[in-house]
C-alpha cells in the first residue's frame, strides 16, 4: 500500500507531533503513542509523523511497527534519508531481520545520500559487527569525510560497543 503525505501538517497536528516530541524527551513512549493516535489519517501519513511513529516504535522497542513506519516513511520520503536509516535500523533488531538485512537495506543510501554521515557510520558498525573489521574502517573513514567534524565520529565511535572491534585503531585518529 501506498501512502501520500499530506501536503503541510495542520496546525494542531504539528501541535501533536510536537506533543510527541515532548514525551518522547520525558522517556514516555506509551503517552507519545496515544498522542499519536490523535493525529488524522492523512496527518498520520506525513513524513514528520511517520518520523515520529517510527520513535516511539524504537521506543518502545516494538519492531514490527517500527519497521512499518519506516517502509511507510521511505514511500512518502524517498529523497529523505531518515526513511533508509530507520528502515535498516529496524530491520537490524526484527525478529527476521538481522546483520546482514540492515546492510542490504542501507547500503544502496550511502551512493544516493553521500553527505549523511550516519549512513556510512551504520554501515561501519554492521560490518565491525559482521566480523568486517577492514570494511568497517573504511565506512568510518567516509562517515568522517560526510561529518567533516573527525572529533565528533571518534568520541561517538569510542562509546558504540558495535565498533569495539576497531576501537584500537579509532583511538589513534
């Protein structure tokens, strides 16, 4: 099924995914989620909600609809990188999903968005976790080049038990 966005959130709808955003911050994915469920049809099938239902899935670390919302966002969205992002994200945690999914699900994104760093970061910490840790220095490599802040990449690397594999080699950047 296709889903079209609207073409701007209402007022009060973008009132209610700022309500989102709020409960989210406050660690209640359970209030966000009613929140959500305020939102019209078509408000509920707009990038930003579907951003948002997507947060409270992790959240609430309920795959399925997290996954969902992302196929979902990346219909709407296929110009935003965030669909491709929490798609494989998703698709890494899902029951069927796993390691080398997520990697088949995101590696077409670093060729069409060159410039976003947390795509090669991704794909970095799936090939350190995959027992890659070549392929894995090489996608931090870009992830660097895209962030163009080497400071940032390395304190985020230092503290992601995914790259822990390489993490000798981080620390001398």
């Amino acid at each position: 099924m296709k889903f079209m966005p609207a073409a701007e959130l209402t007022l009060r709808e973008g009132r209610i995914i700022d309500s989102i955003d709020g409960w989210l911050m406050l660690g209640s994915p359970s209030e966000a989620l009613m929140e959500f469920g305020r939102l019209s049809p078509v408000g509920a099938s707009h990038p930003r909600s579907l951003d948002a239902r997507w947060r409270i899935a992790a959240a609430m670390r309920d795959w399925d609809s997290a996954l969902e919302a992302a196929v979902q966002l990346q219909q709407v969205a296929p110009d935003d990188p965030a669909g491709w992002i929490h798609r494989s994200y998703a698709i890494r945690r899902h029951k069927l999903g796993g390691l080398h999914k997520a990697w088949d699900a995101l590696l077409p994104a670093a060729s069409r968005f060159p410039k976003v760093s947390v795509i090669p970061y991704n794909l970095a910490c799936y090939a350190a976790q995959l027992g890659q840790p070549i392929d894995a220095w090489d996608w931090l490599h870009r992830a660097i080049e895209a962030a163009e802040d080497i400071r940032l990449i390395k304190n985020q690397a230092l503290n992601d038990p995914d790259l822990k594999p390489i993490w000798d080699r981080v620390k001398g950047l």
